[in-house]
C-alpha cells in the first residue's frame, strides 16, 4: 500500500494540513506531493487530480479520494489509531471533527491561516468571539473528559489533526482560548510532525496575493518569519 498525498503551501492550506499531520504523527507512510497555490482560484489546474478542484488529495492506486474529512474516514477504515479506541472518547472525537468541517466559519473567514507571521488583529466581531468561546469550552471538556494531553486522550488522534491548524491560528492572532485550550496549543506546537510542518512553512518563499491580501485585512501583521 503507497498513498500519495497531495496539499498545498505549508503557510496557508489549512485543509492539507489535517491529514498531513494525521498521517506523519501516526507514522503512516506516504509520497508527499505539493501542488502550491498559484493563484486565486486554482480550480482548473486542481482539477487535473481532484474532482472537487480542491486540496487535498489522497491517492491510493488507480483510486482518488478527496476532502479532509472524507481521507480520515478513508484512512480510519484502515488503520486503527486514527480514531480513539474508547468508545465514549471515539464518538466525542469524531462529533467534535464533524463541527470543525461544518463549522467555525467567521474564525476561518476573520483568522485566516499563515503559520509564518504574528497579527494585532483587528477588534473581533461577536461571531468571531463565540467562535473562540466554542473552541474553549470543547478544548476544556476533551481534555478534562478523556485525560489529554490530547483532545481525546493520551494519545494523537483524528481530532487533534483537525484542530491543528487553529493552533497555528491561536498563536498568529493571540487568541484566548483559556489555561486548558493555551496547554493544548503549546502542546501541538511541540509535536514534530507540527514542526516539521512550520519548518517547511517558514522555508517557503512564494507568495499568493489573495492570500497575503487576506491576512492583511485581518489586522497589522507585527512580525514575519518567513524566509524572502
């Protein structure tokens, strides 16, 4: 078995890091692939590997599987430790994926990913302060729940992969996720697989305008760690 899988810039794709990090941290084997952001809307180019037009991508043989969630259920089928072996920690974890694909959307709209820069932001709207407080408040009760120091227990699981990237987020903005929250971003931020991720963010030196625009709008950028 030789998964191939596809994601984009280290810096802004959120979406490729989830199973990126899923797979590096469990220890299962794959080509990694970059398909950079070219531009604004990639669609077309995308397109050439994954029907959505989107990253990432999982090949595994002559078979294509797409989305974020759709990979780790594919992956999940397979290999044991994507999800936790409780069942009680198992059915919180992948209720609390579930809300991390459908929800969060003005954190994902308002903080936009850039693993190599720090931002002031400007003052958060409601929704984004409910957002925040959501984060909070499932953090605490994953930790408190199932002992941590992941989110669904001691070990590395699905759940914590697709929180990966606000922890990125928590540390860009400053955002106050609470004692229990700020431990389990420190945490993450200490993970290999997270920092081999950030090392080759920080090594990129492409840059996307729309993107750059985007973390621009979001507040004053105060220090910028990526390599010219």
């Amino acid at each position: 078995m030789t998964y191939t899988l596809i994601t984009a810039n280290r810096n802004y794709s959120s979406w490729s890091l989830r199973p990126w990090v899923l797979m590096t941290a469990l220890g299962i084997p794959f080509i990694d692939r970059i398909e950079p952001f070219a531009q604004a809307t990639n669609y077309a180019a995308f397109r050439s590997f994954s029907p959505t037009g989107q990253v990432p991508a999982l090949m595994d043989s002559d078979r294509t599987v797409w989305d974020s969630l759709g990979i780790t259920l594919y992956l999940g089928d397979r290999h044991p430790t994507v999800w936790p072996t409780d069942e009680a920690a198992r059915a919180w974890a992948q209720c609390a994926v579930a809300e991390m694909h459908s929800g969060f959307a003005t954190l994902r709209n308002d903080c936009t990913m850039n693993v190599g820069v720090r931002v002031e932001p400007h003052l958060h709207s409601p929704a984004l302060n409910r957002d925040i407080a959501r984060l909070a408040e499932l953090w605490a009760e994953g930790l408190a729940r199932f002992g941590g120091p992941f989110l669904a227990g001691a070990t590395f699981t699905a759940v914590d992969a697709f929180y990966a990237p606000v922890a990125f987020r928590v540390r860009t903005y400053g955002l106050n996720v609470g004692p229990a929250g700020q431990a389990w971003v420190d945490h993450m931020l200490a993970l290999p697989a997270l920092q081999a991720w950030e090392t080759a963010a920080l090594a990129e030196t492409w840059r996307e305008e729309s993107h750059e625009a985007e973390i621009g709008a979001a507040g004053r950028i105060v220090a910028d760690y990526r390599a010219v």
